[in-house]
C-alpha cells in the first residue's frame, strides 16, 4: 500500500538477515547437532570397542576377521567428526555475525520506539495544541473526510492520525484534498531604529 523507501527496504533486509542467522543458529543446536554428536560418540565407541577386542585377542589362537571389515567403520567415524567439525565451527562466525547485526538494529529499534512515543504524544495533544507539526485537513469534496497529522502517502493511499479518532488511518487518496491549517503568526516587534 505505501512503497518502501530504499532506506527502509535496505532495514528491513536488514532484519530479515539477522532473523534467518538466528533461525539457522537455532535449528542447528536444535536437533541436528545433537544427532550428529550422538553418532559420532556411538562410532567413537564402537572403534574403541574394536581397538580394545584387537588388543584383547592378539595373543589368542582366535583366528582375526578380514582387515575390510573393520575399516570401514573408521572411515565412517571420520567422515561423520570432520563433519561434526565444521558443522560446529560455523557456529561461531554465525553468533559473531547476529552479535555485531544485532547491536545497531537494538539501538535503532530503541530510537525509533522513542520518536514514535514523541511523535504520538505530540499527535494526541490535538490540532489546537502549540506542537511544531502541522495540522491536517483531509476533503473529499467540501466534506472533511479526516483531520490530523499526516503520517505517509502514496499515490493511491494517505495515512493520517485522526485527532478526532485518536487513531491512524489509511484512506483512499482518489477524489481527495489535502489541506493545511495555518495559523496566524503572532505579531513581528519592529525594531526601533538607532539614530
């Protein structure tokens, strides 16, 4: 309804971004890691069993299973604990990322909120109130459709802070007229000429 300035979009990606690292960080130690850890701890066990039974066993007459047999689940191990590594070692570049991301977006999300409050304090002391902001009159017609501060607009829509509401509202723009109240200007002393 009301475009995006690139200012704007540029924040909102930027949001976007530290809210997918945040869902990727999340999903991660959320189960995945946990099943990985938990699979590379069963195969550290079973190659230390199989590391144990052949230290066991050399001296006997037992005679030892094929070579393959038992290679196989060491290659499996490494493959799952480099996996493991890496999976983990993202971790950190991804919380250093959301930390340095998620310092400015606080601080700005605090201002914004602030000027938003001051902004609405001054919006419902009214149009009669000594505010800085200039009162608005919304007409369609010779009819006042609404009257306040004008929050944005674009060319199909108006978003305005009904006094007489006390609320924010989005109307059609089409067929309407924006006018501004102008108050009286109090009057300017004339300075007194040095002779």
């Amino acid at each position: 309804m009301f475009p995006l300035s690139t200012e704007a979009t540029f924040i909102e990606g930027f949001y976007a971004l530290i809210d997918r690292l945040a869902k990727i960080q999340t999903t991660i130690w959320s189960g995945g890691s946990r099943i990985a850890i938990a699979v590379v701890l069963l195969l550290a066990a079973l190659l230390f069993a199989r590391q144990w039974m052949d230290r066991k066993f050399a001296n006997t007459s037992v005679p030892k299973p094929p070579a393959w047999m038992f290679k196989w689940p060491g290659d499996l191990l490494q493959s799952f604990m480099v996996s493991a590594i890496v999976v983990l070692a993202l971790q950190l570049p991804i919380a250093v990322l959301i930390l340095l991301m998620a310092g400015p977006a606080a601080s700005a999300e605090t201002a914004g909120q602030e000027a938003a409050r001051r902004e609405l304090v001054k919006f419902q002391k009214g149009c009669d109130a000594d505010v800085r902001m200039r009162c608005m009159e919304l007409r369609k017609g010779s009819d006042v459709v609404a009257k306040g501060f004008l929050i944005t607009s674009s060319p199909t829509h108006i978003a305005i802070y009904d006094v007489q509401m006390r609320a924010a509202r989005a109307l059609e723009r089409g067929g309407t007229e924006l006018r501004s109240e102008i108050k009286a200007a109090a009057p300017i002393a004339a300075k007194a000429s040095a002779p």
